[in-house]
C-alpha cells in the first residue's frame, strides 16, 4: 500500500508472482526496493534517471526507461483485453485520456479480431 506521489491518494499496488519469488531471493534489508550506496531509496528523478543508465550500460537502450516500462505494460494488459479501469489501476492513471497515450501502441488487428469474434459469439446466431 502506498500513495500516489502527484495525487496523495492512496492507492494498492498489486505484485506479480515472479516479482514476489524474486523479492523473497534478495530479501529488502533497507525497506527499499532499490537502495543506491549509502542504503537509502532513490526520489522519483533520480531512480529515472539511474534506471535509464544502468539499461545503457547493458545494451539495451530501446524502451528501457521507467516511461518506457509504463507504456509496455499498458499495451501488453490493452492486448490482453483488459478494461481501461483495471489498466488504469496498475498505471495510476486517472483518466482515460491519459491512457490512451501508452495504449495506442496496442496490436490492433489482435484486438479488431477478438472484438469481432466476442460480438460473432453474442449475436451470430441466426
């Protein structure tokens, strides 16, 4: 549980089944996730920008920012058909306006096809 930074809302951030195995290999011996040399937990900006670095250093300079990751994970759950309020529960987003933003990269011609097979489904009796 945590709160939104821009908002102060508070809000519960789900974690996936990987992410809490590995968790539970390195243990959270600070209370932070990510710690820099002195044990204390990045701000916002600086994790950004560390998180970008460390990605260049090892090569992987494509989409690897935490931008990048938001925007990944909003068009994998968009292909995965999941509803605007459950995506908006992982990004924190509050509008659908927002959304849209790191949702257009979606597969379209996936989701046309699954849109026209669910109302094939509901209405194609005849």
């Amino acid at each position: 549980r945590s709160s939104d930074l821009k908002t102060q809302k508070p809000s519960h951030i789900a974690l996936s089944d990987q992410l809490l195995l590995a968790l539970a290999a390195v243990g959270e011996p600070h209370g932070y996730l990510i710690t820099w040399s002195h044990g204390r937990g990045y701000s916002e900006k600086s994790l950004s920008q560390t998180f970008s670095e460390w990605c260049n250093r090892a090569g992987l300079p494509h989409y690897c920012s935490a931008h990048g990751l938001r925007k990944a994970i909003s068009r994998r759950m968009a292909e995965s058909g999941l509803t605007n309020a459950e995506m908006k529960s992982v990004t924190q987003h509050t509008a659908d306006s927002e959304l849209v933003i790191y949702t257009r990269a979606a597969n379209q011609k996936q989701l046309a096809e699954k849109a026209i097979k669910t109302l094939s489904t509901a209405y194609g009796k005849v």
